[in-house]
C-alpha cells in the first residue's frame, strides 16, 4: 500500500522541489493514509507494522536523483546504490548458516524449499525496525518512507553531470545494473543459476524460494534525458 500512496503521491510533488521537501511531501502522504485509516497510533508504537517503501526519483528541475531507501541508479556508466546497514549483516550470517549446511550434505534445491539461514535471522529482520528512520540508532539506522520523518543525512542526493544522456533507476531485484535491461535481465539469470540461495557474490537476506523466478521483485526504468 506504500508503494501505491507513493505512486500517487510522486507526480504531485512541486515542480522545484528539492530532496528534503520531497522526502516531506511523501512521509506527510503515507502518514495521512494512517490518520484517514485509524492506523496512525500501531504505527508509532510498533515500527514493524507500518508501511515501508524505498523510492529512487529523478528531478528534472534540479538534475538530481534522490535515493531514499535501498534502492539504486546508473549513469554515465557508473551504479550508485543505497544499501541498508543491517541487511548487510544479516545477509552475510545467513549466507554463512547456509554453508554450513551445505557442507554437512544439504542440497541446494532443499534449501531453496525452506531456506534454514533465513530462519536463523528472522527475529533480526524483524527486530531491524528499530532502527528504521530513528534518531538513536547509530551505524545501523536506516532510512524509509515510513510515515514518519526521514533522516536527510541518509538520503542519497546524486547531482548529474550536465552533459548526462541516459539514466537508469531501478529497486534492490537487480544485483548488477547494466546499460540495457536486456543485458541487466542477462545478468541477473546468470546470477541466480549460479547462486539460487544468494549466498556468494551478491549475498541476500533471501534467496530464490521454490516456484519463483527470482529472489526479489524487481523494477528497472530507463530514460533518455
């Protein structure tokens, strides 16, 4: 439902804004979803339970693109991303969790259909939201579109060169970004045959559970500017 407030949200942003209204405008839209739905008080008691969504935005006015959340962008032949802290670290533990069992006889496909090292950390995934757009929370904060205020210092602003002619923004699915989404879709199917439980070179909280397609969903967006 973040994601559809959002949407709603982002063409009605004024045409000069900058990041630190933008990130306002939108907290300000999902927080009025809460008040409208009687969900404002769960939500500031349990950080857990609120609608969360990552947005990557390009302003045309400025020539910036805003990352707010994990999310991430390519130009000029260069990615720039925004990863969160904690998922980092989770990732890496149960990537470990993961090879262990592999060396003890687990197959892969067994673990794809019930990923244990997920299992291991998923008290943590959850317990992560209290670190979620927090004043106190260190090294490990995050930043969200929440609800509730953001955190400037972690919102990644990104001014483009003036003579930039392509730029891609695109959610946290893609491990690899490349200049097409043909070669970018390439990739990631190489990715994910080669590490289906992504505990290798791009390690994931979770991997490719039995049925899907992929790890995560994924969204990619060119434009010519």
């Amino acid at each position: 439902m973040a994601m559809e407030v959002l949407r709603a949200s982002i063409p009605c942003l004024p045409k000069d804004a900058d990041a630190a209204t933008a990130a306002a405008c939108l907290t300000s839209a999902i927080r009025h979803y809460y008040e409208m739905h009687g969900l404002y008080e769960e939500a500031a008691r349990h950080a857990e339970n609120r609608m969360t969504a990552s947005a990557v935005v390009y302003s045309v006015h400025r020539h910036e693109v805003w990352m707010i959340g994990d999310c991430l962008c390519r130009f000029n032949g260069m990615t720039y991303t925004n990863p969160k802290p904690t998922d980092c670290i989770l990732a890496g533990i149960r990537a470990d969790v993961l090879r262990y069992l592999l060396r003890k006889g687990h197959s892969i496909a067994d673990l794809c259909a019930r990923d244990v090292g997920r299992e291991w950390i998923w008290t943590h995934l959850k317990d992560q939201c209290a670190f979620q757009n927090a004043d106190d929370a260190g090294p490990f904060g995050y930043t969200v579109l929440d609800g509730f205020p953001v955190d400037l210092s972690r919102v990644r602003v990104l001014p483009l060169p003036a003579d930039t002619q392509e730029l891609i923004l695109a959610s946290d699915g893609y491990p690899v970004l490349a200049d097409t989404l043909e070669e970018t879709e390439r990739l990631l199917a190489c990715s994910l045959a080669e590490d289906p439980l992504r505990i290798g070179e791009h390690p994931s909280t979770k991997g490719v559970a039995a049925g899907n397609e992929s790890f995560d969903d994924r969204t990619y967006l060119r434009m010519k500017l």
